[in-house]
C-alpha cells in the first residue's frame, strides 16, 4: 500500500513538471475530426499585412494565434477591473496596451504640503509660462486663498504642481512635427482623424511624427497627481467657500457645498465639495488649455453641452474628470466623456444611479491616445448612437470600465441617422466594445491600423442593445473586446454582433458567468470571422439562449475563423443553416475554420440540422474548397 502511494506521488511530481501531463485545450479532439491540430488550424502565414499600419502587439500576437484569445481578453479585464480606481493606473494599463513604456518623473510626496502649497505652485507655474506675479498680484492671492479649506487647497497644489511638467511633455511630443507653435494646426489635423478618420499630407507627417511616448508621460504625471488630490480630499469639512484664480491656461475654481453653475470657459482646475451643480465645460482640455481637472466631490451634478469636446475631452493634452458621489447626468452631442485624441482623458464616477449620453465619438474613445470611463457603483444608463462605448482607432485604447449595477448599455438602431453599408434598415454602431481602423478610402490609399477597444462590466444584470458592429467587434487590423464577468445578461443586436469581426480583424466576446441571452436579427455574429479575420464568443457558465438567422455560432467566411464555446450549462438554441461551424472558404488554398464547440448541460437544437446532443458533427467541404472545415461537437 505504502508503494502504491509512493508511486502515484512520484507520478503527479512529474506531471505537475512535464508539459505532456498538462490539460489537453479543449477543442483538440474537435479539431482532429477535421484531422487538424490546434497548430496548424491558424490564419495562413503568408496572410496580407499592408492594410495594417500602425497595429498594437496585442493584436499580431492573437491575429497569430487564436489560442491566445481567451486568455489575453479575459486578462486584460481583469487588469482593467483592478486599475478601475485609480487613474494612474488606468493609464499604465491603458499604455502597455498600445505598446507605450512610460518613462516619466514621479510626483513628490504630499505629506509636507500646506495652504501655502497652493500660491507657491500657482507662481511657479507662472514663471514656467514665462511670467511672474506683482506684487499686488501675490497679496491678492494670498488672500483668496486664506478663505480654501485646508485639504482643498493642498489638494489644488498637488494638480497644480503637475501642470509645468506636463505641458512641456505635451509640448515635447510635437517638436517632431514642428513644435508648440504649431499646436494649432496639429489640433486641426487631429480633431478629424479622431472623429471621421479624414487625413491628408499633414496628418500623415503628423502620426508619423508625435512622440506618443512623451504625450502619454504627461498623462501619467496628472493622473498620478488627481489620484493623490483625491485622497488628501476624502475628509474635507463642507463649508460654503469661494475660490478663482486665471492663468494663463486657464482659470483654478475651488467652491464649496452651494449649487453652482460653472459657464463655458477655459479651466485648468475645478474642485466642487458639494452641491447639486450644473457644469457647461468639464475637464476640456486642448491646444491653448494643455490640462484640465475637475473633482466634484458631492451632489447629484449635470454635466451637459452641446458645444463639442466640452465635457471631459483631451485633444493634444489632457483631462480628468471625477464625480465622488450622486446621482449624475453626463450628455454631449460628439467628443467627450473620456474622449482621448492625441491626449488622454478619463472619467471616473464613484457611486450613483447615472445617465451617460452621447451621440457619437465618446463614452471612452481613444485614437492616437487614452480614452478610459471607469464607474463604481449604481444602475447606470450609456446611450449613444455611434462610436462609443468602448471604441478605439489607430494607436488608441478606448475602454469602458463599470464595476456593479444592473447597467443598460444603449447604442440608439432608430431613428436611422447613421444607415448601414449592410442594411439601410439598421445604424452602424460601432460601440460596446470596437475596434476599428481606416481601410484605404477609394484613391488615397492610405489604410491604418485601429487600436483596442473594449468594454468591461463586471457585476449586475446587464442589458447590451446596438444595431451593426457592436458588443465585442473589430473591424480592419483591430481589436474589440467586450467582457461580462457575472450576472443574468442579455445582448442583441442585429449583424456583426458578439464577438464577430470582419477584414483583417480579432473580436472577442467573453461573459464569465449568469443566464444569458443572446439574439442577433440577422447574421454574421455570436462568433463569426469574415476576410482573414477571427471572431470569438465563449461563454464560460450558466443556462443560456442563442438565436441568429444564420452564418453565427462559430462560422466563417472567406478564409477566416469563427469559435463559439459554451463551457457549461442547459443552452437553447434558435439558428439556421450555415452555423454551429460552418466554413464557406474563399480562396481554396487557405484554411478557413468555423467550429462549435458546447461542453456541458443538456441543449436544445432546432430540428433539421446536423447540430445534435451528445455527438461531433462536420460539414463536409465544397470540392472547390477544400481547406474550408466547419466542425462541431456538443457534449
């Protein structure tokens, strides 16, 4: 007896030391029903790559290899889900994303700061702007600064310190195409690109040009220096204080517990400690205001405008926004809440029930920068119509980060404002979780990478509702995530939806537990790959429902690939043909893989299709395709 435990100890020692005992993937014996392996069921090598200028790491290594999906989605979500509370870390996650190695200067300890702190880095930050205070100036402030409580002002002095650092980081990122003199221009060239993708000459030599490195050090330097005013304010007095200063990028305010209106205008600074206040400009930074901060600290607040980039948008610089507590309304028309242009801008709400609105370019958008919305806590509403949600383009990160709450994810199918190349009945969404590039416009020639953008919620029972492109999509050398960690959640949308992508392109769809449903109107979605494209939907556990017409539930098209995989539960099934895995090829001497794979439960299939309980089912290829595997195995 003695020997036999001998030896299966010495047997589990060297499993746990040799790969060979390692887990067998899961869909290995379903890949051998098609007599391939997991290695050579890829993307063929010799793929074209000239569409892709400008691709982040993240997306080469899953374009490379499928296998790698899984993990990195849920991973990078997870490293999101922890970095949620704190800018500084959102930003470090948000930069390796884009392959950024940040190599700023740490801010100095706060432990020795007074009321002082506050004029001592208000005149510094004039004489790095080329300017000193008179004397009557100095008394002035002073004395406007006597009425600030304590922490307020210590607070003030920490953001404000920041300010000269960063705007020679922001300014040193542009030296290549021309330096600060020519921000103006460089804003011109950027708002465009960002918005509708348009460039010319100039904005060619720009991407070329900006030092992506040195632009996001300067976010990095802010964000760390928000993160640290937040905690000096968390046990401020509420007392009724008034406090404004102009600089010469502009104006510091410092209020207290008093509703107040804050008017159109150029801030550097804004701390709010109470109030139910109203808010036309928030965190708006640009060319002439590099930074731009507000901390409301109370109060259930309006942030509302219809001038566009005025509600939390960095374009060439930098904004935070962050809201402590209450129930809040968020509503622009296009560029802002956390709309991050060649800058960095980001958006954190503590608690509350809040609305976010938008039209179009927001609610967490990135290209050539950080756009990240992180929300703590409550019932929340996003709607939008297009590019929002989690969206990024090239060289960008757009990531949508809420912690709890029964969240109502929106992005508007009526009125039909934004119709579809694949239906004018249906809006392009691009929202939810997109990444998107710029595939050569007719004549120019000039195709770009897109960037990651994803959407990460992590408890409550959520509803996801779009029209095209969206919940997990990715479009041109791209890459789009969106990740649900729990709760009973439920998507729908109409084509290319739930982890599906289309033309050079990687979308992952990942929700981790609950009884989900998920119903696409038309087809192409629930893990679905066009054009040497992958498209991925896994969901890990629950009772769940699928429906889509046809070409869905791990299918493909044109030498790509399409996996669905439900680990777990008692799942129904409403699907037509040309699904369950399902390849139509394209060119016949490249693989093309669509595959099935439902590991537990009992399911139902609809009648008269090969997708059957407890057996593998193939779909034998055309004669003219021969590399084209459709394969399917329900447990």
């Amino acid at each position: 007896m003695l020997r036999r435990i001998i030896l299966m100890l010495l047997i589990l020692v060297a499993c746990a030391a040799m790969p060979a005992c390692a887990a067998k993937e899961p869909w290995t014996d379903l890949l051998q029903q098609a007599s391939l392996t997991p290695e050579k069921a890829q993307l063929p090598e010799g793929r074209w790559r000239g569409g892709g200028l400008y691709t982040i790491s993240m997306f080469d290594k899953l374009w490379n290899d499928w296998r790698l999906i899984d993990n990195t989605t849920i991973t990078t979500a997870k490293r999101f889900e922890k970095a949620s509370r704190s800018f500084y870390n959102l930003g470090l996650v948000s930069a390796d994303i884009i392959d950024i190695k940040p190599v700023f200067t740490k801010m100095p300890k706060t432990d020795t700061l007074t009321k002082e702190s506050l004029v001592t880095a208000i005149m510094d930050l004039n004489r790095s702007l080329g300017s000193t205070l008179s004397y009557s100036q100095l008394q002035d402030l002073k004395a406007k600064v006597r009425v600030v409580p304590d922490s307020v002002a210590e607070a003030a002095a920490v953001i404000v310190q920041s300010v000269p650092e960063a705007i020679k980081k922001r300014n040193q990122a542009f030296i290549g195409f021309g330096g600060p003199e020519t921000l103006a221009v460089v804003q011109s060239k950027a708002l465009p690109l960002g918005l509708n993708m348009d460039l010319d000459d100039d904005t060619l030599r720009l991407m070329d040009k900006v030092d992506l490195t040195s632009l996001v050090d300067g976010g990095l330097l802010v964000a760390q220096a928000v993160d640290s005013a937040h905690k000096i304010l968390r046990h401020v007095e509420k007392t009724d204080f008034s406090f404004s200063w102009e600089t010469l990028v502009g104006r510091i305010v410092l209020n207290g517990k008093k509703n107040d209106t804050y008017t159109p205008g150029q801030y550097l600074l804004v701390i709010d400690t109470g109030g139910n206040d109203a808010y036309m400009t928030a965190a708006s930074a640009n060319y002439t205001v590099p930074v731009s901060v507000v901390i409301d600290l109370a109060g259930n607040d309006k942030y509302q405008s219809t001038e566009q980039g005025a509600i939390c948008a960095a374009v060439l610089g930098y904004s935070y926004l962050l809201d402590s507590s209450g129930n809040d309304t968020y509503k622009i028309v296009n560029d802002g809440l956390a709309s991050g242009i060649f800058g960095v801008s980001m958006l954190m709400d503590c608690n509350g029930d809040d609305t976010y609105e938008c039209r179009e370019s927001g609610q967490a958008l990135g290209v050539y920068g950080i756009g990240v919305l992180s929300d703590f806590k409550g019932n929340d509403k996003y709607t939008c119509f297009e590019k929002a949600q989690g969206y990024a383009s090239t060289r960008g990160c757009g990531a949508l980060i809420d912690l709890a709450g029964n969240d109502n994810y929106l992005a508007y199918d009526t009125p039909l404002d934004y119709p579809s190349p694949q239906t004018a009945d249906h809006n392009t969404s691009l929202a939810q979780g997109c990444g998107f590039g710029r595939r050569a416009h007719p004549g120019d020639q000039h195709s770009l990478a897109g960037g990651l953008g994803i959407l990460v919620d992590v408890k409550g029972n959520d509803t996801y509702k779009a029209g095209l492109f969206a919940q997990g999509v990715s479009y041109w050398y791209s890459l789009g995530m969106l990740v649900d960690m729990s709760g009973n959640d439920s998507y729908q949308g109409v084509w290319y939806n739930q982890g599906a992508s289309a033309h050079y392109a990687v979308a992952a769809l990942c929700d981790l537990s609950g009884n989900d449903k998920y119903v696409a109107s038309m087809n192409q979605s629930q893990g679905h790959g066009r054009d040497q494209s992958i498209g991925w939907l896994h969901d890990l556990s629950g009772n769940d429902y699928y429906e889509c017409p046809g070409m869905a539930l791990g299918s493909t098209s044109i030498n790509s690939i399409g996996i669905f995989w439900d680990q777990a539960g008692n799942d129904e099934y409403k699907s037509g043909g040309a699904s369950f895995g399902y390849a139509d090829g394209g060119n016949p001497g490249a693989l093309s893989l669509g595959m099935f794979l439902d590991q537990g439960g009992t399911n139902k299939f609809p009648a008269g299709l090969k997708a059957t309980q407890g057996k593998y089912w193939r779909e034998d290829p055309l004669p003219d395709q021969p590399l084209a595997y459709g394969i399917g195995l329900s447990q």
